[in-house]
C-alpha cells in the first residue's frame, strides 16, 4: 500500500468519526425536521410510489401492492381515446394563452409603479393590486357572474348601451377561454409584480442618477437600467411558467366551468377529477396525472437547459 | 426629478393616469358587488355601473345571518385557519431553521428532496388515496394536514434564517443554549415580518381553502365557507345556464353579501401584513 493511499484511509475514517461527532452535535437540528420528513414522506414521496396504480389494475379493496399489474395498458388505452387528446390540447391551448398574455402584463406594470415616485400613490396603488391574488376562486367567480351576466351585468351593461348584442362570457364556449385568461390576468397581474418590485428595489439609485446626468431619456433608463436589474427574474418566472405549462388552473375552470363549456374549458386536471374521483376510475386517473407530471418535469428540465445556454442562471 | 423636459412629464401624467385606472378596474368589482349586496331584493339590479346604492338595506345579510349553515362554514373556516396555520408554521420554522444550518450534516440533500416536490408530484389520485388511508377523509385534518407545508414558504423562511448574521448566535451558543433554545429565544424575535408574511400566506391559504374540501370533505356538517359559498352561487348558476334570463330572481344581493362576508376578513387583515411580505419577498428574492 502506498503511503498518499494509507494518509487518504486515515483521513478518511477521520472524517467519518468528525462526521459522526457532527450528527450527534445535530441532534436537536434533525428533531427539528422530523415533522417536515414526516409530512414530505407521506404527502409527497408516498403519493410517488402511488403513481403506480397507472400501471396497475388497480382497486381499493386490494391496496396499492396487493392489485395486479396492467403494464402500460391503461397508457394505451387512454392515448386511444379521442377525449383524452381534446383536454390535452385544451390545456395546453390555455395555458399558452396564460403565458402569451398574462407573462408581460405584470413586468410592464412593475416598470410603470417603479417609474411612480409619489410614494403615497405607489402604495395605493400595490395594496389595491396584490388584492385579488389573496381572495378565492370561488369569491372570484361569484364577482365574475356578477359583473358578466346578461342582464345586470356592468360589462354586458356597456356593450348594450353601445348597441351591441350582449356577450355571454361565462355561457359561450366561444368567449370562454378569453374570459379564463382575463380573468386569471386580473387576480394575478398585481401580486406577480411583486417579485420584480422587490428586484428593483435592489437598485443602486445612483444608477438612475448618473444616467440622468448624462441626459439619458427616459426610455433609455428603462432599457439599460431597469430591465437589465431584472431580467435574471424574468428568466426565471418565465422557466417555471413554461415548467408548470400542464396547470392551466385547476381551481379557477373548476368553479367556472359546466357542461356547456366542457368542449373548449375542460382540462387534464378537471378530467382526472371527473374520471377518478366521479367515476372512480382510479388507474385511469391516475395514468392521466402522472403522463401531466412527466411532461411538466420535462419542460421544467428543457426550459432550464435553454436558459443556461443563454448564459442565465437556472433555477438547480 | 431635477430637470425633465415635456416628454418626460407627460409620461408622468400618463403613467400616474395608467396606474390609477388599472387600480380602479381591479378594485371596481369588489365595489360593485359590495353594492349589489346593499340593493334591496325587490328593486332588481340595474345594468350599468354602480357606483353608489339608490336605497341601501341589509335585507340580504339579516337573511343571510340567520342561515345555520352559514355559521357552521364559518366556524370550520376559523377553526382550519387558526389550527391550520399554527400547525403549518410549526413544522416550517423548525425544517427552515434546521435546513438553514449548512453544516448540518446531509442538509443539501434533503433541501433537494424537499424542492424536487416542486417540480415531480404523484398527482391527485394518489394523494387522494394517501388522505383515504390515513382515514383524514370527512375530518377538518384534510384540509390542513395534506398541505401543511408548503415549499416556497419553507424556501422563504430559510432563506431570512440564512440572513440573520451567525455571530448573533454564537453568544448563545457559548451560554450553553442547545438549538431548540437559540431558535426560541434569538431567531425567532429576529425575524417576526418574515413569520408574520409567512403566516399571513398560509393563514389566507387555509381561509380560501376550497380543493382540498371539495377532494376530501363531503360532510356539509364540515363544509368550509368556501363550498358553502359554491352552493349559494351554484343554486344561481343552474338558473343562469338554463335560460339564463334572470340568475337576479334567486337573490343576487344574497349571493354577493355572502361573498362580502367571506372576502371581509381577508380583505381588512391583509394591508396590515403589507409591509411585511413586500420584506419579506424582496428577501427571498436576493437570496436565491
């Protein structure tokens, strides 16, 4: 044996005792995080293992281990179906839609406030705007109703007194998407400033002054100051947007949406929890879940590759 | 600023104008519902703006008021924010205070395995069946316990506990306090508007809880306010989709007074955390 490989084995069981010595210093660290595994194993991993069921046949009396194995039948059988691929597309023609339009709406507004300098005014202005993002979905789609219906509706109101026909937004499988996207523009648009509010705070102010020193417009310190301070958030905003492509938002279509409207609004989330839970279809379901998570990851891992190559950080 | 010339102030006046009217769109139909819930039944509801009530009564909350359902929603809502959020902070202190100690041994990797959650999940069947296993199903646990912690928030706390200097610490360290003792008696005063961002997060996500309740909780004796307040706005909708002439004879002002009475408390407590979450995301914001 060699000496460096005898001085490495020394050092090595070296570092296994200071590290033995460093656990049992941590003791009360790892009591710390027992309720956070606890709950991370049950809610999270476990479910993981659960996922199997979309290769099985499954039922509830014989458990998770005890059901037969399918293999990919149930795969097979839901990629054969016609439904399957219509609340795919549907997903993912709103969520599109939720990128395209709803990405910029909270940047531009985020350069605006921080080109408000009446402090009392940009206060207001926040507190008003973060509002709807704290109020439910089913608060949201009541006040939707409210403002949308035929009859008393401000917005049918104002198409009505401009001689138009009123719109049935909510009702019409032609204008049920937009009304999906504003209205999911409308409670987030506000809080999602936020995170590039707090970037520009970090904001050398001196950075504004000198370029107003050197006479530089208006726009130009938008374009070479501001946007630049947060263009590492974009980026990142922008890849977990893209990783998240297959939420279209569960809980915002599932209050809106009815029958009438199944054909353009229902998505895979709605559809797992119609066929699962409604009809009890719980492999089926399941399959349908997890090929939605498989393909997030997929995207999520892509959009950071991409990012990296334009040489911003990603997000691991 | 010092010296702008004409272009610069009019895209003041412009930008203040643009604000203003984005903050009032957003703002116009909580207004409006506000109003409506003030109208009395009988008027009808005028289409059109409404920016002030012709006749103001309160018809619809003294109806509302008297509903048994209404006050048992109401007290399962408290009972889940309250309780919930106090379980939820519990367990996120302590896993943000332990993952913020980098030398703890094996830190890195389950800060890992807690952020891949993020990003992999098992999906909402499996979760369904974990609650029905554990028994949770048609119990006020289902709709706390599945959703105790939530990532970002732990990623949140972290990193302010990352940010309180070590040295703080130490001294406490030197006094013989164990860790238990220093996060009680030096961290936690420390980072209150973190806590309190924190807590305002989940206490708000415990109050408008709504798809774990609909997963999970079938019971009406333990209907949360938010699928009481989907039954109220339902009954209304099946009118609105058949026909969908008048959804306003079953009680419009009734419906948007129960959406007042849930919106309220959110509405008059959040400003007040204002100052803190704005801190307490811009700190977040740095640290990652």
């Amino acid at each position: 044996m060699s000496v460096p490989a005898a001085a490495a084995d020394a050092r090595a069981v070296v570092a296994r005792r200071t590290l033995w010595k460093r656990v049992a210093r941590s003791r009360y660290l790892y009591i710390m995080l027992l309720p956070a595994i606890l709950y991370y194993g049950i809610f999270h991993y476990y479910p993981m293992y659960g996922a199997l069921i979309a290769f099985k046949q499954f039922s509830i009396t014989k458990g998770i281990m005890g059901s037969p194995w399918a293999g990919f039948k149930n795969f097979e059988y839901l990629f054969g179906l016609d439904k399957f691929w219509h609340v795919f597309w549907n997903t993912i023609v709103i969520s599109v839609y939720r990128l395209v339009f709803g990405f910029p709406f909270p940047l531009i507004m985020a350069i605006l406030m921080n080109e408000a300098r009446k402090l009392l005014f940009k206060k207001t202005v926040q507190t008003i705007v973060y509002l709807p993002h704290f109020i439910s979905w089913v608060i949201m789609g009541g006040l939707l109703i409210n403002l949308l219906s035929a009859d008393g509706g401000v917005v049918n109101g104002a198409i009505r007194s401009l001689g138009g026909e009123p719109v049935g937004f909510l009702t019409d499988d032609r204008y049920f998407r937009g009304t999906l996207v504003w209205s999911m523009i409308w409670k987030e648009f506000g809080w999602n400033t936020i995170i590039y509010m707090a970037a520009l705070a970090g904001v050398n102010p001196q950075l504004y002054e000198a370029a107003l020193m050197d006479g530089a417009s208006r726009w130009r310190r938008i374009w070479h100051i501001t946007l630049p301070s947060i263009r590492a958030t974009i980026v990142i905003l922008l890849i977990l947007r893209i990783g998240s492509l297959m939420e279209a938002g569960f809980e915002q279509i599932f209050v809106l949406y009815h029958p009438g409207v199944y054909n353009v609004a229902d998505i895979i989330d709605t559809y797992v929890y119609r066929i699962g839970l409604t009809d009890g279809r719980f492999s089926l379901a399941a399959a349908v879940g997890l090929f939605k998570s498989a393909i997030n990851f997929v995207l999520l891992v892509i959009a950071n590759r991409l990012s990296r190559m334009m040489g911003e950080n990603g997000i691991y | 600023m010092a010296h702008s010339g004409f272009g610069s102030k009019l895209f003041d006046v412009l930008n203040y104008l643009f604000l203003a009217l984005t903050a009032l769109v957003t703002l116009y139909p909580f207004w409006d519902s506000l109003i409506v819930s003030i109208t009395p039944m009988k008027e009808g509801i005028s289409a059109g703006l409404h920016l002030f009530p012709k006749t103001v009564t309160f018809e619809a909350y003294q109806y509302l008021l008297q509903l048994e359902q209404l006050w048992s929603s109401y007290k399962i809502s408290v009972l889940v924010t309250v309780i919930g959020t106090a379980i939820s902070m519990f367990a996120t202190i302590l896993a943000a205070y332990a993952l913020s100690k980098k030398e703890l041994p094996g830190s890195r990797v389950i800060m890992f395995t807690i952020v891949f959650t993020m990003m992999f999940g098992g999906g909402i069947i499996p979760n369904f069946l974990v609650v029905k296993q554990l028994g949770m199903l048609n119990t006020v646990w289902a709709m706390m316990i599945p959703a105790a912690i939530q990532t970002y928030n732990l990623i949140l706390m972290r990193s302010f506990f990352l940010s309180i200097p070590e040295s703080l610490e130490e001294s406490a360290k030197i006094d013989g306090c164990h860790d238990f003792g220093i996060l009680l008696k030096i961290v936690i005063p420390l980072s209150m508007p973190a806590i309190a961002t924190i807590a305002l997060f989940y206490a708000v996500s415990r109050w408008n809880e709504f798809f774990m309740a609909v997963m999970y909780v079938t019971d009406k004796q333990l209907w949360p306010l938010q699928l009481f307040l989907r039954s109220m706005l339902m009954e209304n909708e099946a009118a609105f989709q058949s026909g969908g002439d008048s959804p306003f004879l079953l009680g419009q002002s009734i419906k948007m007074a129960t959406i007042m009475v849930s919106a309220i408390p959110v509405m008059i407590i959040y400003p007040f955390f204002q100052r803190y979450f704005v801190q307490g995301v811009t700190l977040g914001a740095i640290k990652e």
